[in-house]
C-alpha cells in the first residue's frame, strides 16, 4: 500500500513544476495580452467609438462574452456539487479540473464588464449609488459571491495535498513555504477531516443557488428589456441548461490536455470520457427543449416585432453564425456522443472545440441580433448605426479576456497538481 500512495503522490505532484515549456506558453500568452492590452488602452483613450457599438447596439461582442463567461463558470458546481452531492463517484478526478475553470472564467467575468464600461473609474458607483430595484446590482452582487466560494472550493479541498506537497516539494523553496502556509498545519487527523469534510459540504450546498442565481439574473438582464428576442418568461432556465454545455465543453477540452501533457492516462481514462460525453447529451437535449420553446412561440404567434427578429436570425444576416451554432452546439453532438467511438479522447476533443465556439456564437446570437431589429424603425441615422460590426480593436479586448483565463488556469494547474492526491489514495486503498 506504501508504494501505491507514493506511486500516486508521485505521479500528481510531477506536473508541479515550472519547466521550460511552462515559461514559453506563459511567455507568450503574456505577449499576447499584452498586444490585447494596448487595445484596450486605445478604448480608454479614444471612447467606445473604437468600438461597433452605437446607439442602437449598445451591447455587442463584450456583453455576449460576458453571458459566455458566465455560463462556463457554472461547470464547477454542476461537477462538484450537483453530481458530487448525489454520491456519483467517478467524477471526483476531474472536480478540481471544473473547479479551476470555473475560478478562472467567474474571475475574468467581471473584468468583462469593466471593457464594456466608456468609464470604468466610475464602477464604484454601482456598489455607492446601486439601487436594489436594478438588475445589474443584483448581477454584480452574484458574480462576487459566487468568485469568492468557487476560490473556497478550490482551497478547501487542496489543503491535504497542500501539507503532502510541503513534505515532497523540494524546489522552489517558495512554493514549499507556500504549501506549508497553506496547509494550516493539516496533520490528516479525524477531527481534522470532519471539519474539512463539513465545510466543503457547506460550500457544495450554498453554491447551488448562488450559481443558479448567476445565470438567472444575467437572464433577467435581457428578459426585463422590452425587446423582440428578449421577451422571454424562460430565459433563466434556457441560459443555466446552456451553461452547462459550454461548461461541459471546456472541461473536455482541459481534460484531453491534462491527461495527454502531464500523463495522467491512469486517473484521466477513457471511461471518464465516456461518462462525460452522456453527460453531455443529457445536458444538449434538456438545452434542445429549451432552444425549441423560444423559438416555437414566437414562430407560431408571429408577431410583426418577433418575426422581424426570426427572420434575420433564421434566413437573414445572422443565419450562418445562427446555424452554426444549433447544428455544432446541439444537433450533432447529441447525434455523434450516442455512439460510443465517438466518446473517446479525440473524437470528444473535437466535438467540444467545435461546441464551445459555437456556444460563444449562440450568446451573441441572443444578444445582437434583437438590438438591430427594434421596435421602431432606424430612421436618419448614419449607416454604421444600422448594423454590428465589431472592429479590431473591439476583437483584440475580448480576446484579452481568454488569454487571461488560460492565464489563471494554466498557473493553478502548475502551481497545484490537477488531480486531488489524497482522494486519488482513499480510492485505490479499498483495491490493496
């Protein structure tokens, strides 16, 4: 059993280093933030003329990141307590690979708003002169609450591996001093692990609303504006279930790097793929009845506002993008996940690449295409007011924002191995 544990101790603290490959990806990601950061600049110094956005579409690319952001932080409690509360044992290697997803794109979410904002100094004013009757006020209040708890569930459970670290680590000297910090003197005593065990439940209890509440509220948004598109009473069920599609699909792909560059073929396996992918069917085929329900209605009534709107999504200027999106963000991954060769580790890497681009397209295809069509007609405006079109400039901010959160997760995954170490050694003991 000795040899097993240090086996596994082993093999998931290996990738806890910073070797050269490390400091070239971070190396470049850092160049290219900093390129996307000069755009940036350029919006402060110029106004969000830079920008496509005008008096009618006022929320384009940054808003529909936000929503997309948003939506893929959720995977950290459908993984960890959604399915961990409900004893469904096999997902336990990848919780902390959902957990640093989700601590990465809730974090970055509100820097999103902030590039959305002509003058982000004034931000403080939401929290000064915020008024409960806003939606906004609400939104920000969420987004803070559910960053903070996901940084808890991820801490919490790392304190074991935290203490094994500070016994195992050699080099650096820091990041040994910092293990040993962090792991508040964990000794792996009963009363310890009661307390720990208790507390992480708690977490797992409260971000089921909080998480919920998220993604309800970011809904209420757009449900809450007299828009065609918008005019919806399903909105926040619509938006979760799409959330966990998107989410599903960056855990994918995060699962196929990690089990393929750090060699972790024994704890990232080919059965893990497989359950994730009906997992994953499951979640496309609930978002398939929604996706039926905003569009059924409307079709069916037909209202002059929301045919307009059907129209240039179904067979107009949006149709490509608005296809794309339902044919590789529903229709052929719940086709393709039914076969089980098709829920294997490439197969299903390329399924959720193509997935989570879609599922982008699918938060600017709600956002943008009711602004261009209101309910009075653009009369006397200058024709860069009739349509969207994002700009360079505009491309290169949003691009900032995943750059930043392959930034967070790649240092997370570096600094703290992937796979929960003491778990991993509580499930191969029963096999001894």
């Amino acid at each position: 059993m000795q040899n097993n544990h240090e086996r596994i101790e082993s093999d998931l603290f290996r990738t806890v280093r910073m070797n050269k490959g490390f400091l070239l990806w971070m190396g470049f990601l850092t160049a290219a933030l900093a390129v996307c950061l000069y755009a940036y600049y350029l919006q402060l110094r110029d106004g969000l003329g830079v920008t496509g956005l005008r008096d009618y579409v006022s929320w384009g690319m940054y808003i529909a990141n936000f929503v997309f952001f948003v939506a893929s932080s959720l995977i950290g409690m459908l993984m960890s307590a959604v399915l961990g509360l409900i004893g469904i044992k096999w997902v336990k290697p990848l919780a902390r690979i959902a957990e640093f997803i989700a601590l990465g794109f809730a974090a970055v979410a509100g820097l999103v708003i902030i590039s959305d904002m002509g003058r982000p100094e004034r931000l403080a004013y939401v929290f000064i002169y915020g008024r409960f009757q806003s939606p906004i006020l609400w939104d920000v209040t969420v987004v803070v609450t559910y960053v903070l708890i996901s940084a808890l569930l991820v801490y919490l459970p790392l304190i074991p591996d935290l203490a094994i670290g500070a016994r195992r680590i050699e080099k650096p000297a820091w990041l040994r001093k910092t293990y040993s910090i962090l792991s508040v003197n964990w000794k792996g005593t009963p009363e310890q692990h009661r307390i720990l065990d208790k507390s992480v439940f708690i977490l797992l209890v409260l971000i089921v609303p909080v998480a919920f509440a998220i993604h309800t509220v970011t809904s209420w948004l757009f449900a809450s504006t007299v828009r065609p598109g918008w005019n919806s009473t399903i909105f926040g069920p619509y938006f979760i279930s799409g959330a966990f599609v998107a989410g599903l699909a960056s855990v994918i792909i995060a699962m196929y790097f990690f089990r393929k560059n750090y060699k972790l073929e024994t704890y990232i396996t080919d059965e893990h793929f497989d359950k994730v992918g009906k997992l994953l069917v499951l979640i496309c085929l609930v978002y398939f009845y929604f996706n039926l329900n905003e569009f059924l209605v409307p079709g069916y009534k037909l209202e002059k506002a929301e045919a307009l709107h059907l129209e240039s999504i179904f067979t107009g200027h949006f149709a490509g993008l608005f296809w794309f999106a339902q044919m590789f963000g529903l229709i052929l991954p719940i086709i393709l996940l039914l076969f089980k060769k098709m829920r294997r580790p490439l197969p299903m890497l390329v399924i959720a690449i193509l997935l989570f681009a879609a599922s982008w397209i699918k938060r600017y295809i709600i956002v943008v295409p009711t602004q261009e069509d209101p309910f009075l007609p653009m009369q006397h405006v200058p024709s860069n007011f009739l349509m969207y079109h994002p700009t360079l400039t505009e491309t290169g901010i949003t691009l900032a924002s995943f750059i930043l959160v392959l930034m967070i997760v790649t240092i997370l995954s570096k600094v703290f191995p992937v796979i929960p170490v003491w778990e991993a050694k509580e499930e191969a003991a029963p096999n001894e």
